[in-house]
C-alpha cells in the first residue's frame, strides 16, 4: 500500500516543540485502512481521526493550504509556509509597493483619487 497524507491542526507530539496549536502535514499509511464516509469525510484509523481530505504526497496538502501563512509542520520536521512554497508570496524582507501606496507622513495633506 501507498503513504496518504493529512492536515491536522493541533499541539505537536514531538519534544521540544511550542505547547500552542500548528497546523502539521501528516502522514498516514493506508494500509492501516480507509473507510469513505460520503464526499466529504474520511475516516482513518490513526487515532480514530476523521479528515476532509487524504492527499497523494505533501506537495497536494501544501497546495491545498493555498495562501496560509503560517508556518505549517511536515513529516520529515521540516517547516514551510504555503503562502510561500506555492508562490503567492516571496521571502523578501522587503514589502511590495502596492502595500503601501497609499502611506501618508504626518502632516502630509490628504489627496483625493
């Protein structure tokens, strides 16, 4: 059988870690098996867990995260921020123009557009 991965959010297992809730990519071996409950729900027998989505590889869980910006832990326990890895953002210090283009100083009238 094949390795399915799922998104969890929660505190993390591992030592070491911050006591606050992440979102973590899991990995789960369907061998372990798969019962479909619908469309929508899946339940796997990790833990009893009941998911929305089991996904091919971490690249698919990534991609469904699409724009999430917080760092999000894998299964090798790397991090990675979606927003990033999927290419809505980059890792620039620097923030774009269209941020901030309509900053004003103090004392800087105020223009109509």
């Amino acid at each position: 059988m094949a390795m399915k991965y799922y998104l969890s959010y929660g505190i993390p297992s591992k030592e070491g870690m911050p006591a606050q809730p992440v979102m973590q990519v899991m990995a789960y071996d369907d061998a372990n098996g798969i019962r479909y409950l619908g469309k929508t729900s899946v339940l796997i027998y990790h833990g009893s867990r009941i998911v929305s989505k089991l996904f091919q590889s971490v690249h698919d869980a990534l991609r469904d995260l699409q724009t999430y910006g917080k760092p999000v832990l894998l299964p090798n326990g790397g991090e990675v921020r979606p927003v990033v890895y999927n290419g809505y953002e980059d890792e620039s210090p620097f923030i774009s123009w269209l941020d901030v283009k309509g900053e004003r100083w103090p004392g800087e009238p105020h223009q109509r557009r």
